[in-house]
C-alpha cells in the first residue's frame, strides 16, 4: 500500500525497490512492479513480467538497472 501511495504522488524514490521487484519468483509482484514503472516513467523497456525464465527477464532488468543509474561504468586503469 506504502508503494501505491508513493506511485500516485508520483514519488519516484521508490523506483529502486520496484526494479528489485522486477526479478520476484512471484509474478503479482512482478505485475505490479511493472505497472507502477509504467505509471511513474511511461516506460516498460521490454519487460514482461509473465515470462518465468528469470534468465529471459535479466536483460530488461538490466535496462531499468541503467534508467536508475545512467552514469557510465569505468574501468580502473
């Protein structure tokens, strides 16, 4: 309900915790973590939460993963 509240506010300092939702073994969870990404960012990045291949959802896990944080990765020298 917490989550709910922040998504109609459009409190988008729940977004991490909605992407670690993303990867739940249940899929109401995955359900409704997708649909409060939608709600808050317009965006879905290919995500289905349906699929129950953990392995099929990775990659679009990722692509939130890089929506959160956008900053390039470097590598030390």
């Amino acid at each position: 309900p917490e989550i709910r509240r922040a998504v109609d506010r459009g409190d988008r300092s729940v977004m991490p915790q909605l992407v670690r939702d993303l990867d739940d073994e249940d899929p109401a969870v995955r359900f409704y973590a997708i649909g409060a990404l939608r709600r808050l960012t317009g965006e879905d990045f290919g995500y289905d939460w349906r699929d129950d291949d953990r392995h099929e959802r990775r990659e679009a896990i990722e692509r939130w993963r890089a929506y959160l944080d956008p900053s390039p990765t470097t590598s030390p020298s």
